[in-house]
C-alpha cells in the first residue's frame, strides 16, 4: 500500500486530484453532523442573497434556501449515485466481458452482438428512453447511467480475457484438472481486477456527469431533494440576475470531475507494473546526462568507452547498472561483450548512443567517443544524425524490432532515405540489393513481405539488413542469435563474419555464450555486476582464464568430442546492482575469495591481458 501512494503522489497532477477528492468526500460524510440550515427550508423573503451574506455563507436561491447546505448535501447525493452507478456498470461489464472471452465461440459472438447493439445508440439518448420507461427518479437515472456504460465495461474487459485465455498458464490449470469456475476465480479474474479497477476510476467522473445531466433536464433527483445536477437545472432561469446559484454547483461539478480524472489517471499508472519504475512521463529522446565530469581520453580506437556509468534512478532506490566500463573497439575488430544476464551489457551498448529510456535511466559519468566526439550529452540532433549512419544496432528479437503493420521494403527504404537525399525507386533498389547481401532468397519478392510472413531466422536477416543499410563503421549486435535455433545461429554467425570482412565493420558483439564469442570475435571483455572483471584477446582468455568468473563461465560450455565431463552451473545469484557488496562483487561465489576480497576498491590490471583479481588464475 505505501508503494502504491508513492508511486500515486509522484504524480503530482494525482496527487492534487486525490487530496481535492478527499476533501469533498470527507466534507460529504461529515455533513449531517456539520452546523447547517435544514437544505429544504424555505425563506421567500430572503431570495437570492448574495455569498457572505450574513448566516448564508454562500448565499441563496429562489426559494431562500441555503447554498452551502444543499450544495453539500447534493454532493453527498451525487458522490453515492456516481460511485454506485460506476460499481454496477463495471462488475456487471467485467461479468459479461469476462464470460464472452474466456469461453469464445457462439457464447461470445451472442454477448459481443448484444453490446453492439447497446453501443450503436447514442448513451445519452439510451440513456433518456431508460428514464422514460423507468420514470423520473434518481435509482432509475443510476440504472440508466448504470446500464449504458455495462458495454464499455464489457468490450474492454472481453479484450483482456482474451488475451489471458489462451495463455499457457491457463492450459497448465486445464491439465491439472481444475473447472471452470475454478480458473475464472483463481487464474483469470485474479489478472483483470487492475484493469477494472482503472477503467472505474476513469469513468466515475463521467458518470458523475451522466447523472447530473439526468438531473439537469428534471429526469433525476425530484424536488425538493436536491443533487448538483437538479440545483443547476433551478438556478437557470436566474443565470443573469443571480449567476452564484449557478456558479456553486457549477464549481463543485467541475472540481469532482476534474480531481476523479486526476486521480483515476494516477491510479492507473500506479496499478500498471510497466510503469511501476516511476517512468510515469514519456521518454526522453536521449538518455538524461548527470555528469560531474569528463574523462581524458584513454584509447584511439575507432569507438572509445571510458569509465562510463550509467544508473536507473527508481525512487529510493539506485541501480548501478554500468559502474565505470572502459572499452575500445578499432576498425574492422569485432569485440566480444560477455557475460551473464543482468550484468550490464546491453545497458552499456545502448548508453553509446543515448538510447537507454530516460526516466529512469541516467548516464552519470564517463565518456563515449566515436572517432574523437564525445556523444555523451550531445545534442539530439547529431546523436539521430549517426544513430543507423555511422553506428546501427541489431537487436535480439527481430519481431518486436520490426513494425508488424508495415512492409519489410518500406522499413528499409525509410531506413536509407531518412540519411540520405534518394528517389522512392533508388532507396527500393538498394533494400532489394541488402536482401541480396543477407542472403535472402527471391529478395525481389520478399521485400514485399511483412514481418509475420518470415521466419525467425529470415526476420533477423532483415534486421542486419536494416543495420546495414547506410553502410555504417559500427554495428552493434545485442544477442541477435538467442532465439534462433543452431542451424539458422550458424548462418547468422557466418553471415555477419563474412560482412565484416567484406565491408571492414567494426562489431561489439554482445552474447552469453563463449562458444558463440569464439567463432567471431578478435577480442573479448568480461563484465560481471556492471563491471568488466576481465579482457584480452579471445583466444589468449579461452585458453588461459585470469578471472575465476572467466573460467567459471568457459567451464559451462559443452566441448563436441571432448569426453565426459561435468558442467558445473556457478553457484548463487548475481549481485543486486542498487546493493553491491564491497570489493569484488563476485567474492560471494567465487572458492578463492579471501577476507581482502570484500575490502576496498580492486582495479581492472594489465595492458593487452586485464583482470580486476587479486588472485588471478595461475598466479602464483
């Protein structure tokens, strides 16, 4: 709960809704004990007094009676009838919403033709003809108001069912034997409680208007019983001589609504675990710059990472992510970042470019320069203007990277053209000639193709293609053969190492699997708990591992024909980046660790061979 009020009041526009809200429904509660004139109390000799006026503190109406009594008792009126009309429509919406998706068939083609039929009528006027055959009264307004927002409440809820239906962990409770009943109480509704609960804060001020609108026209609350709708309904004929008998509940109206929005917004960033990071405004283009300082420059190579650091910032809490990396990466080598997930590398790799989503992430020291420039903090316009020209990235799940609605030609003809000053049918000519260059076949035809229409391994092609479309110095390969089954991770593997020799590509090659690394890479750096604990030429570490993380990791990989041997997974977990322990991270795994280990600052050692160790492998 507390989690959930700071994530609420950090959105400071929620939190000025909830406190307004909260003060009118504690003066609406507190209103039958409160020092007020009767609100159906008559005086014609004192009409229309102005506010202020001395024992009508905000004036009164036609009839005499007090403002600020009726007006808090018809809050206190129209607060229950909103609350209770949005309670209604949305547990009977989730109802129908919740049946009509999870069991399909002709059960949702009958229930979904049902609410269309509801929805093809203006709510007003449906809500009008349900008064008329009800008759006037505030109950049968809130069943009117009630009854035609159930179909919004079902259509968005039936969306979501549906969605949850045919997930794997539903089938999992089909297979243990469980009903019906059973899983739509435990495994279904369970996951649509948030969706419900934002959808009601968000249309309780709506209906709140609903209501008042019912009102208004004489088809909701009856004299002398008074709601906010009712009192601006009397007061219209006063409009000019007496404006305040508008103006009152006009406020009050405006102040509910205005504060359930509010709130109901806030709600639903605080109830969506997406946002639960405290990214509650839109991300920045570039990533946000903290830096105290800037490093000398360390290397000369064609792409140089010095000391960088790059943190998420999530309330309270700082993670760590990237803790003071160093690399180079020279023209034509492709460079190996390994390590274990979570250890920061694909952090570092989008921090080149200043594309790590800002809230909340931070670069908060180091520098990045690529052939001398410094990006960090660079304007947005030079970082779009070498994002895919002299740097581009090839992401790990082709199908997320790719838009799903858009041809595969028309992505990359967008990708050329956003660089470079060329005709519709060059740009096209030239995506037909990447296709080529990946080793697609019948390119010609495929361009036409969208994403869903390939395969893993064709869409993945596609993304290299992407990346290569404006023929840039670096590439940036984040995992692009995980999801990739062996044959096809071959191909891939090949493909790029073929490329980078024929156009001279420097690569950053990000990847778990030591295996992978050794097929491609020059060089290979080691990164653990954000940190690089080891680097050097591949074969030099594959052979002769200084870090025991190194060699722990190289011991996990299988040798074809090598014999039988045991493959020990690392024990424990990696650290928690917001609590890294001191001295060396990994000393809680490691068998070598000593008392020293977990004291003090170690530095990354060496010149072509680098290790942050104080008792390396094979020291002495």
């Amino acid at each position: 709960m507390s989690l959930f009020l700071r994530l609420l009041f950090r959105n400071k526009l929620a939190g000025l809704g909830a406190v307004v809200l909260g003060v009118i429904v504690l003066l609406a509660l507190l209103t039958p004990i409160l020092p007020l004139h009767p609100p159906n109390a008559t005086n014609t000799a004192s009409r229309f007094l102005r506010p202020l006026s001395e024992g009508h503190l905000l004036g009164t109406d036609h009839l005499g009676r007090d403002l600020l009594s009726r007006l808090l008792w018809g809050t206190r009126l129209s607060l229950a009838v909103g609350f209770a009309a949005a309670l209604v429509a949305g547990l009977v919406g989730a109802a129908i919403g919740v049946m009509a998706g999870y069991f399909g068939g002709r059960t949702d083609n009958v229930t979904m033709r049902g609410v269309d039929m509801l929805m093809a009528f203006p709510y007003i006027l449906l809500a009008l003809a349900i008064v008329a055959v009800l008759g006037p009264g505030l109950l049968n307004a809130l069943i009117a108001v009630a009854v035609v927002n159930i179909p919004f409440f079902a259509r968005n809820i039936r969306g979501v069912t549906v969605g949850i239906a045919h997930r794997e962990f539903i089938d999992a409770a089909k297979l243990a034997g469980m009903g019906h009943t059973r899983i739509l109480l435990t495994e279904v509704v369970p996951n649509i409680v948030p969706v419900v609960v934002i959808a009601m804060s968000t249309t309780i001020g709506w209906m709140i208007l609903e209501t008042a609108g019912l009102s208004f026209l004489g088809l909701g609350s009856q004299p002398p019983q008074a709601d906010l709708g009712s009192m601006l309904g009397e007061a219209r004929s006063a409009l000019i001589t007496a404006p305040h008998t508008s103006i009152v509940p006009g406020v009050m109206i405006l102040l509910i609504v205005m504060s359930v929005n509010l709130l109901g917004d806030g709600i639903r960033d605080a109830l969506d675990p997406r946002l639960r990071s405290g990214a509650l405004a839109r991300p920045m283009a570039t990533t946000r710059v903290e830096r105290a300082q800037t490093p000398a420059p360390k290397g000369e190579g064609l792409l140089s990472i010095d000391e960088l650091e790059t943190q998420f910032h999530v309330g309270p809490r700082v993670y760590k992510a990237v803790n003071k990396v160093s690399l180079e990466l020279r023209p034509g080598e492709c460079l190996g970042l390994i390590g274990e997930s979570g250890s920061g590398k694909s952090v570092t790799a989008l921090s080149v470019m200043g594309l790590v989503a800002s809230p909340p992430g931070v670069i908060t020291g180091g520098a990045v320069r690529l052939e001398g420039q410094d990006l960090i903090g660079a304007p947005y316009e030079v970082l779009r203007s070498l994002r895919g020209r002299k740097v581009a990235y090839i992401f790990q799940d082709p199908l997320a990277t790719l838009h799903p609605l858009y041809r595969i030609g028309d992505q990359l003809t967008e990708a050329i053209r956003v660089h470079e000053p060329v005709s519709h049918a060059e740009a096209h000519r030239r995506a037909v000639r990447l296709l080529e260059d990946v080793r697609i076949p019948n390119a010609a035809a495929r361009i036409n193709a969208f994403p869903h229409e390939l395969s893993g391994g064709m869409r993945q092609r596609v993304g290299i293609a992407m990346a290569l479309a404006n023929d840039p110095d670096i590439i940036i390969a984040d995992e692009p053969t995980t999801a990739l089954d062996v044959t096809v991770q071959a191909q891939i593997l090949a493909l790029l190492d073929d490329l980078r020799r024929s156009r001279s590509l420097a690569i950053l090659f990000i990847m778990h699997d030591f295996g992978v690394v050794g097929q491609l890479c020059d060089r290979v750096a080691v990164m653990y708990g954000g940190r690089i604990v080891e680097a050097g030429p591949t074969a030099e570490v594959l052979a002769a591992p200084a870090h025991p993380y190194t060699k722990r990791l190289i011991s996990c990989v299988p040798e074809l024909g090598g014999g039988r041997r045991v493959l020990a997974a690392i024990p424990g977990l990696p650290p928690a980046v917001d609590r890294l322990p001191d001295g060396c991270a990994f000393a809680p795994r490691c068998d070598k660790a000593q008392p020293d280990c977990r004291r003090g600052e170690i530095e990354l050692e060496g010149r072509a061979r680098k290790v942050r160790c104080l008792y390396p492998e094979g020291a002495s």
